[in-house]
C-alpha cells in the first residue's frame, strides 16, 4: 500500500527449493521438513539443518541483532560488535574480536583476537575463556582465564590465570583468583597500578563468619544489661517483680551462647581451611614482577618495592605474610 492507500501489486517471488541437511528428513510430498534432533535451525545455500553449533559468517551486528542459543554452541568468524550481545548454553568461538559487547557461556568462550571493552561489557564462561589479548575488559571464567599476548587494564575474575605463552603480560586492572597465577610480566616499567587478590573464601564461609559475629553481639548487648555474674546470682539481685522477665532473658541468652559456640567452631574450622589454601596458591611470574604491583591475600597487602626476575608470591602460614621468593 502506498501513502494514498492504494494497493501495491507485490513482485512476483522465486520458488524457495530447500534441501535436507544436518539432522533433517524430507517427507515425499516435498515440503514437509522434520527435524531428527534437537538443535539450532539453520537455513544456509538452500540447505536446511539442525545442527548443535550455529555460525555466523560474518560479524555479529546490526545485520544480525543480539545472538542467544538455547541449545548448543555459537562460532562466529568475524568480530563482536560494541553493544550487542551473545549468550550460548555451551560454547562460543570468535574468529576475530569482541568489542564493547557482553558475551555469556556456560562452556568455555574461545576469542582468536582479543577483547577491548573501552565503553563497557563482559565476557562471562562457566569454564575457560581463551584470547589473544584484552583491554579495559571486565571477565569472569568459571575454571581458567587464558591470555596469549597482553592484559592491560582488566578486571578479572578467575580461579586461575595464565599468561605465559608469547608476550604473556598482565599490567593494569585488578585480578581477583583463588587458585593460582603464572605469568611472563606482572605490571609495568611505567608503575602503572597493578593489584592481585586471592580469596580462597566462599560465599557460604562469609554467612558463618557474620553469624559468629552477629552471636557474640547479641551475647554483649545482654551482659552489658545483665551483667555477666552467674544466673542465679543475677536472679537474686533482680527485684521479685522483675524477676520472671530476667529469667526469660537469662534462658533466651543460655541459647545464644550454646549457638555461639557451635557458630565459633564452624569458624575456626573455616580460618583453618583458609590458611591451607591460602598456602596453595601460588603466584609465578617467570620474567619480572615490577614495583608497584600489590599483592593481597589473608587479609594483609604487599606492596613490591623493587623490580624482581624469575620470582614466586606465595603466603606463609607460620608467619601470616605474603612473601616473594625464587622462582
């Protein structure tokens, strides 16, 4: 229809042949397809198919909006476009870079190039994510982030990180682990900020610890109003009509205390699980650590001092201290 509403005779179309693929049948009247396992549709060259990986030949933008799988991977051969996004149940694979885009995986999140995030976004695996080289990028693997080249400016969150292959440098940004690190270069000539944190905690860990504290509170808040004398010596001392509300008081605190005292030993287990894993996790850097990087772990922070060859960040458990030692 035009702007005067008059109809508009539609061209005439070509007659659309497809053909069975990947996990298609064709019935015999020819135009019925049926899928014979689960997947992504696919129609490509005239061929219709249901496969677990859907590739985008290109790049992912306007030409293809925001990509989410339900099922299956996701390759891309071009780049990731800023602003848009790509989530997959399973893998991605990125044949060139991904920009200021958001990236979601429950596998692992493979990019050939490299990830610069200069106005935004996050690449987020459940398992490993893998890359040539990042900047200004916030992410978060589930198992092991992999970086072939250079990490400037990041925020990683990883149990483990390893840049250790070709330049193998990670200077700038924050980078959070509970595992481990190995790197050819940590920080910079130049100073530029650097820190490295290791929590070995876990979120469970942390509502132990509060709850201990939450008790003992609870526990001084009444022997501030009660005194801390013996039960029956506070009865004693408690006017008679006052005396069956003190008795109430005293019991609710006998409850307190009898849940302070498994709750303190739920956490000197956990300071003690800490320390062991605190002693775990080793930081290598086989080239230079450089002055200027900080390194915190156990609740202490080390500031490095001085430019260090072929050295290993490491926690003493005798001493609760960071130290540096050789490689």
């Amino acid at each position: 229809m035009d702007v005067y509403g008059k109809t508009i005779p539609a061209n005439a179309g070509n007659e659309m042949v497809l053909h069975a693929g990947e996990n298609v049948e064709v019935a015999e009247d020819g135009i019925t397809f049926s899928a014979t396992g689960s997947g992504i549709m696919v129609v490509e060259r005239g061929v219709l198919s249901v496969t677990q990986c859907l590739v985008i030949a290109g790049d992912v933008d306007m030409s293809t909006g925001n990509v989410r799988v339900e099922e299956g991977s996701v390759k891309i051969n071009g780049n990731v476009l800023g602003g848009f996004k790509v989530e997959a149940p399973e893998h991605i694979v990125v044949g060139g870079t991904v920009e200021s885009a958001d990236l979601k995986a429950g596998g692992n999140i493979d990019v050939k190039g490299g990830i610069l995030q200069p106005d935004g976004g996050m690449v987020e695996a459940g398992g490993d994510i893998t890359t040539g080289f990042s900047a200004n990028a916030t992410i978060r693997a589930g198992k092991s982030f992999f970086v072939k080249n250079e990490c400037s400016n990041c925020r990683i969150h990883a149990p483990v990180v390893i840049a250790a292959k070709g330049k193998g440098v990670v200077q700038g940004g924050t980078i959070s682990i509970t595992e481990g690190m190995e790197v050819n270069e940590l920080g910079s000539e130049l100073g530029v900020p650097t820190k490295v944190v290791v929590g070995v905690g876990r979120k469970e860990d942390a509502e132990v610890l509060e709850e201990r504290s939450r008790l003992k509170k609870e526990l001084q808040k009444i022997d501030r109003a009660l005194g801390s004398s013996d039960p029956k010596q506070v009865l004693m001392r408690t006017p008679e009509a006052k005396r069956e509300q003190v008795a109430k008081i005293i019991k609710h605190r006998m409850g307190i205390a009898k849940n302070y005292e498994e709750s303190a030993a739920r956490a000197t287990a956990i300071v003690r699980k800490r320390q062991e894993d605190l002693a775990s996790v080793k930081i290598r850097v086989k080239k230079t650590i450089f002055a200027g990087v900080t390194i915190k772990m156990g609740g202490k922070a080390l500031k490095v001092k001085r430019n260090t060859d072929r050295s290993m960040v490491y926690w003493h458990p005798g001493k609760d201290e960071i130290e540096i030692g050789n490689l």
